[in-house]
C-alpha cells in the first residue's frame, strides 16, 4: 500500500474538530494542504480515503508514542494491566506504572506496599495536559486514534452517496458504507470498553461536550455493527463489485493467513463475534479463586445475566466459524502501518528479556496447561530480567522453537506475525465455551475449548467428557483464554470482568499467583492489583471541551 495515495484526515476528538471548524469558518486555508471535498469526487478517491482513514487515522502512530501502531501502545495498556507482560525500568508513556498493583502478599507472609505508585495514583496523576505534551498520559492514545478513526469514517460516509461508482453502483456504495459503519462500531467499542464516559460524533466537523456514560457508547457500537450486518445481508455472496472494493480497501499485504477479502456472511460472522464480545467484556463473570460464585462490590458494571449468556450463545454460534476470514494486519517491507520490530505488543516482547520493552510475564507463562506445546515451542528461560513485581525467567522466541503446527506467539521478520484487530475463531469459540458453561452445559462449553487447543497446536489431551465441576471447567476456560488470546487487547478486559482487578475488600483479587521477587520464586502470591476498572476522560478532551451541566461523569467515580 503506497501511502502517497492515502489522505490522512486530522480529526482527533473534539479539539481537533473545533480547529477545523473554526478554519473553515474563518475561510483561512492552506493552499498546498488537499480539501477533502473538492479532491474526493471519484471511486479511486473514496476508496483510498476510507482505507487510510482506518490504516492511517485508527491505527498508525502519528504521536510519537511507544512502539509504531495502535497495535504496540493501546493494545500494550491491555496487555500490561491483564499482567501478561510487564516492563519496570522503561518510563515510555508510563509503562513501568500504569500495572502496578496496590500490593503482594509473598508465600512468607511478608506484605509489598504499592500504594504510593500503584495504578489508580499514576493514572490520575498523569491525566493532565501538560504531561500528555511530555508523554506520560496513558488514558490518551485509545481515545486519540479511535475518534480520529470514527471522524474519518463520518467523513467517508457523508461524501460517498455523491461518488458516481462504474459497474453495480449500488453494490459498491453499500461496501463503503459497510465499511464505514463496521469501523465505527469498532472504535466505539474500545471508547466504550476501556472509558468510563465518551462522545457520541457521527456527522463530520461537528462536536459536543455532552458526555454519554459507557453504555451509551457501547450501544452506539451495536447500532453501528447492525447496520453493517444489515446491508451486508442484502449483498450478493457472488457480487464481483463487492469484492473488487472489498479487495481495495484491505491492504494487499494483509489478505493472507486469516486476513483475506471476506464474503458478506463471513462478515456479518465477525459482528457476531464483535457484538458478542461488547456484551461479554462490559459486564461482570466473577471467578475468583476458583470461586465461580464470588460477588463484586463498588464495581462500574453490573452482572452477567442468564438472558446475558444466552445472548452471548446465540451471537457467538453465528459468529467467526473456523475457515472464515478476519480483520488482520501484518508488517510490511514498505509502506505498513506497522513495523514487525515495534508495531505490535508481540513484537516488543519478543527476543531475550534483558533487551526487549515489554517483558514476557510469569503471571502469564503460569496460565499454561502442563506440557503445552505452545509454551516449548514459544519460550526460553535462558536469561533472568530482575525487577521486583515484574521479575520474569521467561523469554519469547522469534519465530518459535520450530515445532511444526504449533501456533507462534512472535516473529520480528516482516510480514510473518499475524496481529489480529478484531475478533477471531479463538475468540469467538471461548465466548461458546464460557457461555456454555455459565449456562450448565460444561461438557459443550469445554469441548470448544479442546477445539482451541486442537487449532493452536497445543497437544494437550481433551477436557471434555472428564467429569469436571463448573469451577474446574472454568479455571480450564481461563487458561485457555490468557494463553491464546494474548496481544489481542483483551488481557485486562478478561482480569476485570473476572473480579481479579477490583480491591480484595471488595471481594476482587488474584490468587495462587507466581511472583519472581527479590530474586525468590514465589509460587502462593496474592495479588491486590486495585486498578481503575474504566479509563477517565483524557484532560486533553475535558479541558478543552468542557463538559455540558447534564453530562456523564468524565472521572469514574468508583
């Protein structure tokens, strides 16, 4: 994909829309700066514009943060705060603070007190926009990138009907606007997931300060997704226009693997999986210390439901099927979006631990089932990182140990690692088995994770049809979400929506955990991680955009 041909549109939230709003009104221009409007007037226009406004506006690093994607830092927050990995000498946007829990309990007894620089302290602290200007803000880039990303997709939209396609003009414009409204559900939902408060922008330049709770913007998401499901529906699976545009519009390079030009079932498929998911990270399923009937007090989301799981089975069941194509992104030898050596969480992980950013963690390599092929294939324990909490004994392998079938966790050569954007078979198949098992159906739900295990490569022997409980069918299910859904972004949605990242007198908590401190392997620890359970509005959006008397809260109260 050649970048000269992408327009990137400067729409970042609020602030930046006032900027051109107040430009247009002004009449003040940049005579060698494109107008979107006036140069946008065919199909080859449209069609980059609404590829780069999602490669470029959504997920490339346009700020200079750690790594070169949305892919290496937002996805990096998750990562970190669902202790998969962890860095404690780097202070890159606040890498080295934004997981640290309020405090351990070691096998001794002994008690580590954070509480002067645990996560809730540095997150609030930092949330201001002077250190934003210095890069310490954490809570900046996933709202930064997503409504850049929602605002060029407005854009797209509100120019595409005036577009005159060649060929089935119909079945092009439809692909567009599907486009368009799948990327905004998407960026809604990780507004909607990870902050407490949020925007709701669906026409270009215009903005508001009146903040909408979660919720409402994870509705917005849903909105969006169903209206994408639903012009897809009426697309001819045999359209060679749908998928000529389709084909454009997804960079070539990552139409391989599972990437590729999807039909319009495997699409509807992947909303499925998207809607799906929005309902499952945004409520609570406790399963703390092994307890599936633990109760969550002071937390920012009520309790699954009966009618919430069934919910969950039913989207999922329709959703990303084994074979079906997937949004996903892969390093380029020119012209990406993303580098293979610092554009994903994968790739700042991988290489001797002593040297890499993020470093593979032993909270993480303990999620693994005994003699799992992944965990051979993928890790060394040849070097010790020493760092307190974040102590590690574990490495990530280029490329892996060279098994054969065995799912790979990293590679630093261009092109190989396979980072996956939205949802995926893995995915969508633990939603089946968690749901499955929350509903009494353990054998079903653990038979989807065997399934998992099979696909990856794991070697490990079936679990199904072994008798299991509910709670030993879910600490199964656990695992087996932590160790093949990692660098996916969704680490600490799981810990939170489990109960682990709430503060232990809140019934929250992790236990039985592995703690490398001190130079001791500690192997009994407990864990009162006590994070913010949703992001507050980023000061660079309140500041300047203040919020109107009858918003939401823009600082989570709980």
């Amino acid at each position: 994909m050649n970048n000269n041909k992408w327009v990137y549109l400067v729409y970042i939230a609020a602030l930046s829309m006032v900027t051109v709003s107040c430009k247009k009104d002004l009449n003040v221009g940049n005579p060698n700066q494109p107008n979107i409007q006036a140069n946008v007037t065919n199909e080859a226009g449209i069609i980059s514009l609404a590829s780069g406004g999602v490669y470029i506006n959504g997920f490339y690093n346009g700020d200079g943060w750690l790594g070169n994607s949305f892919f290496s830092l937002p996805f990096g927050y998750a990562e970190l705060l669902g202790d998969v990995v962890g860095n404690e000498g780097a202070s890159n946007q606040l890498i080295s603070q934004v997981n640290v829990p309020n405090y351990l309990i070691l096998d001794d007894l002994s008690k580590v007190d954070n509480s002067g620089s645990y996560n809730r302290t540095a997150l609030r602290l930092n949330n201001t926009r002077a250190q934003t200007g210095s890069g310490y803000n954490p809570v900046y880039y996933q709202w930064l990138n997503m409504y850049a990303l929602n605002g060029a997709m407005n854009q797209v939209i509100s120019l595409a009907s005036n577009i005159k396609f060649s060929g089935d003009a119909a079945t092009k414009l439809n692909t567009i606007l599907a486009w368009c409204y799948w990327w905004k559900g998407y960026a809604y939902a990780e507004i909607g997931t990870m902050y407490y408060s949020g925007l709701i922008i669906n026409d270009p330049g215009k903005i508001n300060n009146h903040y909408k709770i979660k919720d409402s913007i994870i509705n917005q998401s849903n909105i969006y997704l169903n209206q994408a499901a639903s012009i897809l529906g009426s697309i001819s699976a045999s359209s060679a226009d749908y998928s000529n545009i389709l084909g454009q519009l997804i960079p070539s390079f990552c139409q391989t693997g599972n990437g590729g030009v999807l039909t319009p079932t495997m699409w509807i498929h992947n909303i499925n999986t998207m809607l799906a998911r929005n309902i499952l990270e945004n409520k609570l399923a406790p399963f703390v210390n092994g307890n599936p009937n633990a109760s969550i007090t002071g937390a920012s989301i009520t309790p699954m439901a009966q009618g919430d799981w069934n919910t969950v089975l039913t989207l999922a069941t329709n959703g990303v099927q084994n074979g079906d194509f997937v949004f996903t992104g892969r390093a380029a030898s020119a012209n990406g979006f993303f580098t293979a050596s610092g554009g994903t969480v994968s790739a700042l992980s991988t290489g001797p631990n002593q040297a890499t950013t993020f470093k593979v963690g032993e909270r993480f390599i303990q999620s693994f089932q005994p003699n799992d092929a992944r965990k051979t294939n993928n890790f060394s324990n040849a070097t010790t990182y020493n760092a307190d909490f974040f102590s590690t004994r574990w490495s990530q392998v280029s490329g892996g140990n060279g098994a054969a079938g065995v799912y790979v966790y990293g590679d630093r050569t261009p092109g190989n690692y396979e980072q996956f954007i939205a949802g995926s078979y893995e995915e969508n198949a633990l939603m089946l088995a968690e749901a499955n098992i929350r509903l009494g159906n353990t054998d079903a739900g653990l038979a989807f994770v065997d399934a998992v295990r099979t696909y990856q490569g794991a070697g490990l022997p079936a679990v199904s049809g072994t008798g299991l409980n509910e709670s030993q069918a879910l600490a199964q299910l656990v695992s087996e979400r932590r160790v093949s859904l990692v660098y996916r972004g969704l680490s600490f949605y799981d810990l939170r929506r489990w109960g682990w990242t709430y503060d232990i007198s809140n019934g929250g908590g992790s236990y039985g955990n592995t703690v490398l401190y001190s130079n001791i392997l500690n192997t009994n620890v407990t864990i009162n991680y006590n994070f913010l359970d949703y992001w507050d509005i980023p000061a660079d959006e309140t500041v300047l955009n203040p919020p109107s008397s009858d918003s939401a809260p823009v600082v989570n109260p709980n």
